[in-house]
C-alpha cells in the first residue's frame, strides 16, 4: 500500500508539535477513490468528527497496515511509544469546518495521532490548518496545501481544521469530493 522509498517533510506547529507529510505516499491512489465510488452511498455523516463530513468505517487489514506503517515510521518522531487502539476511514467533506478541534485522547499518559491522506486532485478543495489556538490572533496560521496523493501526520494535541475555503462548492460524489483516507490512532506517550 505505502511507497517504500519516501521523503518526510517536518513542519513545527505553534505549541512545539510536529507535522510530517510525505508526497507521492501510496502505490496506486486511484484504487481508494474507485472504492468509494463503489460504496458512496454506504457513507455516513460522523457527528463526532469535527467538521460537517460523511464516513465510511476502514476494513480490519486496511486500518492494520495503516498502524504498522505509522508505527515504522511516525511514532516514534511524534513521541509516541506504543499504540492502543485505531480508526480509520474514507472521508468525504461535506462543508468547511465551522472551527479548528483537537483530537480527544483516552487517558493519562496518552494522546492521539492523526493521519490524514489527500485522494482528491483539486487544490482548491483545501489542506490543513493548524491554529494556535481555538481563537487564532493576527499571526497567519501554519498550513499543509492539498495535493493528490500527500499524506500528513501530526500529533492530534494540536489544534487542526481541514482548510476549505467557504467559497468552495463540496461535491458529495467520491471522485469529485474532498475525499481523504483518514486514521486515528490512541498512543501511549513517550516518557520524559
């Protein structure tokens, strides 16, 4: 599923977290966006997402080589050590978000990773923004600009928003759509 031979791009997000986004992430994208056009009426809304979206859930051995791949390469930069537990899904934007949400995490000593994959060709539909906070001052905000086939992984601690521009017409058909292969993982943090 991954490209072996990868570069990863470091990006610092306000508050000391770290972004990481890989280009040219997956053999064969376009397998994930005829799949979801294959089910897009097995979509669902997801109130607890963050942002106006419709889901639909990973299958067992998908979300597993998600974890190993994060867990070769991801965790251990992000400050993780070992993962809990895992979603993940086909997402299909359904509106810009009203604000920036951080990803929940379990318990004491945990928190959340998110990875997030680009399976639409058009730009404009948005990347990601990372806010310093729920209500961002002057300071632009970093951003991830949105590019087929580009993966972005970052520590769900931080505030996060797809970035779609209110002008922006969402089309609810997969092959159109702001679609992305998203996944969260629950880790246990590294010790300090």
């Amino acid at each position: 599923m991954f490209k072996p031979n990868r570069h990863v791009q470091t990006m610092t997000l306000p508050g000391g977290g770290l972004c990481l986004v890989v280009d040219d992430a997956i053999a064969e994208p376009e397998r994930w966006r005829a799949l979801a056009a294959k089910h897009a009426s097995q979509f669902a809304g997801d109130p607890l997402a963050g942002y106006p979206v419709r889901r639909l859930p990973l299958p067992g051995p998908v979300l597993t080589a998600i974890h190993v791949f994060f867990s070769e390469t991801f965790r251990e930069p992000l400050g993780f050590r070992r993962v809990v537990e895992g979603q993940g899904w086909l997402s299909l934007a359904t509106a810009p978000p009203v604000a920036p949400a951080r990803a929940s995490y379990s318990g004491p000593g945990q928190g959340t990773a998110v990875i997030s994959l680009c399976l639409f060709e058009d730009p404009a539909l948005g990347g990601m923004v990372f806010p310093p906070s729920l209500f961002p001052g002057d300071e632009p905000p970093p951003r991830v600009e949105a590019r087929y086939n580009r993966l972005v992984v970052f520590d769900g601690a931080s505030w996060h928003a797809p970035d779609i521009p209110a002008s922006v017409r969402l089309s609810d058909d997969p092959a159109q759509g702001r679609l992305t292969l998203d996944a969260r993982f629950t880790c246990r943090r590294r010790l300090q």
